[in-house]
C-alpha cells in the first residue's frame, strides 16, 4: 500500500501519545492508592495534574490539526469523538486525584484502589486499540469487548461500595466524600468505554 | 413512491422497536412506584434491568448498521442521536431503579412515582413519533410539543420535591438518597426530551 | 465581496442576539449576588428564568433555520455546537439562581458572587468573539484564550471554595447546597469554554 497522504499518518501517532499519556496518568494515580498508608495525596494529585496538562495539550493540538487537516485517515468526527474521549478519561482521573486533596482523604478505600486499577487497565487496552488501528483494524475490536468488560467490572465495584456506604457510613460528609470519589471514578471508566465505541465504529465503517 | 433501497427501511422498525422496549421499561418501574406498599424493589430492579439490557442490544445493532451502511433514510449524525437519547432514557429510569436497590429505598416518595408516569407517558410519545416517521412525518412535530410539555411538567414536579425535602426532611442520608431519586428521573425525562429534539430536526430537514 | 447568499447572514446577527441574551441574564444574577443583603431570591430568578426563556427561543430559532438551510456560513455541526453551548451556560446561570430560590439561599456566600462575575466576563468575550466571527474572523482567536483564562480561574474559585466548606461548614445540609451551587455556576463557566473552542474551530477551519 502506498501512503500518498501520508501527513494524515500523524494522527494515529497523536493518538498512541495521548493513548500512553492517560495510562502514565492512570498508573501514577492508581500506584499511590495501591500503597499510600496515609501520605498526603498533594504530591500524587500535583504529578496527575501535570500529565492531565499535557493530556490538554495533546488534544488541542489533534483538534488543531483536524481544523486544518482537508483529507483525514477516517471521519472528521470520529477524530473529534476519540480525542475528547480519551481526554475526558484523564479529566475524571485527574478529578479523583483533586477531590482526594481537596477533601483531604489520607486514608482512600480499597473500592477506589481497585476502581483506579480498572482505568489502568482500560488505559493500555486503549492504547493498543490505537496502536493497531492503522495497521491491523481486524484487532481492534477484541480491545474494545475487554474496554466495555472493564467497564462492567468498575460499575459493580462502585455499585457495591456506594452500597456499603450507606449501609455503614454514619457521618453524611464522610458519605458524601466517599460515594464522589467513587463515582468520578466510575465516570473515568464509562469515558473510557465512549473511547471503544468510537474505536468500534471507525474499524466497522473501515471494513 | 418505489423502494429503490429497502434495507434501508429496517432502520425505522429497529427504531420502533428501541421505542417500545423503552415503554415497556418505563412501564414496569412506574407500575411498581404506583402501588409498592413497603416491596423489596430487588425484583422490579432486576425486571428493568432486563430491559435496559435488551435495549443496550438494540442500541448497539443500530450503531453498528449505521457503520456498516451507506446511503439512510436520514442523516446519520441524527440517527446516532436518536438511538443514543432514546437509550439515554432507558439508562435513567434503569439508574432509578438500581439507586431504589442500592440506597434501600422501600417506601419511594410520592414524587418518584409521579416523575415515573410522566416518563412513561413521554416514551409513548417517542414510540408514536417514531411510527410516523416514515410515512407520515407530518404528525410527527405534536408528539414532540408534548414531550416537552411533560418535560416541563417534570421539571416543575422534580424542583417542588427536591424544595420539599431541603425543608423537612432533617436526616441528611436520606435528603441524599431521595434527592438523587428525583434528580435521575428528571434527567430520564431531559434525555426523552433530547430525542423529540432530533425527531423535530429530522422533520423539518426533510420538509 | 458580493453577498450572494444573503439569507445566511442572519445565522450571525441571531447568534449576536444570543450572546447579548446571556450576558443579560449572568449580569442580573451577578448584579444580585454583589449586593443582595438578605434579599428574597425568588425576585431574581424570575427574572433570570424569564432570560433564560427568551434564550431557549433563540436557540430554537437557529437550530430550525439550521434543518431548513442548505447552504450555511459556516459547518452545520459547529453551528448546532455553538448553539447548544451559548444556551447550556445560561441553563446553568438560570440553575444557580433556580437552587437559591429552592434552597431558600438569602445569604450567598462570597466565592459565588465571584464566580457569577466570571460568568459575565466570559459572556461578554463570547458576544465579542461572535460579533467578530463574520468580518474579522483574526480577532476572535484573543477572546477565546481570554475565555479559557477566566475558566482556569473560575475553577480556582469554585475549588478553594469547596475545600474550604469541608473544613468549616460542619452541617451537611449547608454543605449540600453550598457545594451544588458552587459546581453549577463552576458548569457555566466550563460551557462558556465549551463555546469558545468552537469559535476556535470555525477559525481554524476557515483559515
């Protein structure tokens, strides 16, 4: 096959870097609640920040360039769909890190470690997704049944502990923490889901 | 008129379908509300649940006919968001049920069971919409005046229950609780809202 | 350079209507938070609802013209976005004022009014950005960075003011309603961005 626009060939290599960008973000996050035995969570929600800052610009500048771009190497708004996507992803990671700070939550729940390690794992299953979409889009979709079993698994990780928390949780401050955590990291996972469906549509539209 | 291309026609019965798997949702939670007297809500949960699932399914074949097909009846962009409220309503009435379940929620406030029948009363209109749309798009444009009439309707019932209970409800787990009952049926009825909104533009596109 | 298609000019002059439409609305409620001593909310918000109304016919209006117009001055898509954004950030001033009257709110706390402040200068560079889209399309770009920047800001305000609930406000039903007004207002701010990146777009596009 010969590349006769192969300008185009850019925005898959954007996409690999936003993809590998938001699992740094991921990982960093999920790492120190793996293991923080009540750390303050300043430092961890500062190395987020900057890597959800990055992220920002990443996005901007795939956006830019599909203003700018006539031909794209697949629909104009499955470009636009996928990168805010994936940047909405980060947003909700760097959000959980934030309220963690902000509620100055020293000692997170174990649901919120494994939530994190669930958006991890969406994360790299995103970047091979984009990583094979150029090359080999018949193995896209595999990526995507686990993204949306990841998914699955996340919802009813929260469900159970928001569950728990109105069954044990007395203070409604402590509560209300808590149960928002949770959920903005549910919302991580369900953006991380959007990700696959539009990577499911451009492989379909493709075949 | 002769069907020159009548795959294409399969999209409005997929349509009618989503609609009436909608209904039949809607249906089943409102029943429920109306006369609960004290029931664990575990089984009307799990009944809706069944539903939204199949609806999932039905969402996720229209997408993907979508993809996989070139010329259709009306815009894509529009079809794409057509599925996506009409599933979004789903998805709500569903988050109603489920927080039901989770927060314990035996004796729901009469409100809830209000909110409940007027989303059911919208996805009839829905249903009704999307039968005409095909042959007779004409109708189509006084169901969705009065989808957003029962919107308006729900917005009004939603803020008087929420206003309700910041005044005498003093136990701030449950104010949490009911509040969020009320808020998810009210988006239910936004999100029906978002579809008489595509249902009118493909209208007026096609006039 | 001869008009050839008249009729589009209008989609400029409706989306000035809507952009001075906005700024009216943040600015009541603005002018009302810096000065409003224990006053009666509900005064303001029926002023606020009665703006955000006429808003919601405005919207309406471009988006049928839209369905009905073949040919627009710009991309149908951004034109919907632009819409849709201009009208979600008077939503959300219209909720704010909405959760003061419900939430019987007659002493706002002061990062609010900051906030409400930030609403207005975001509208005001969005009615300037719009008013430049047509003729000097060079000069929107400025407006768009300075909506950003007021983003970033707004976002600094509406966390300080978070955190510093959960350290002090020791009644969780203040808290609630504090909090919600603070992330509504927060939301405004995040649709007016919302706008400005499609003003970006359409620049870029038609560079």
């Amino acid at each position: 096959m010969v590349r006769i626009i192969p300008k185009e060939v850019k925005f898959f290599e954007m996409f690999a870097e936003m993809a590998a960008n938001l699992t740094d973000g991921a990982r960093v996050f999920s790492e120190y609640l793996k293991d923080c035995n009540g750390t303050d969570p300043v430092q961890v929600r500062n190395q987020v920040k900057d890597i959800e800052h990055r992220g920002d610009e990443m996005t901007h500048a795939i956006l830019k360039k599909l203003n700018q771009t006539f031909i794209t190497p697949f629909d104009r708004e499955d470009i636009h769909r996928l990168a805010s996507s994936i940047d909405d992803v980060l947003d909700f990671v760097n959000a959980a890190a934030d309220r963690m700070m902000l509620y100055k939550i020293y000692n997170p729940p174990a649901a919120a470690a494994e939530l994190a390690a669930l958006v991890v794992r969406q994360s790299e299953e995103i970047a091979h997704a984009v990583k094979l979409l150029e090359r080999n889009p018949d193995h896209v979709m595999q990526h995507c049944v686990e993204i949306n079993r990841l998914e699955d698994e996340a919802d009813r990780v929260a469900r159970g502990a928001i569950a728990h928390l109105f069954e044990h949780e007395k203070d409604p401050i402590t509560l209300i923490k808590f149960k928002e955590l949770y959920e903005v990291l549910e919302l991580a996972t369900d953006k991380a889901e959007d990700a696959a469906n539009v990577l499911e549509a451009v492989v379909l539209k493709s075949a």
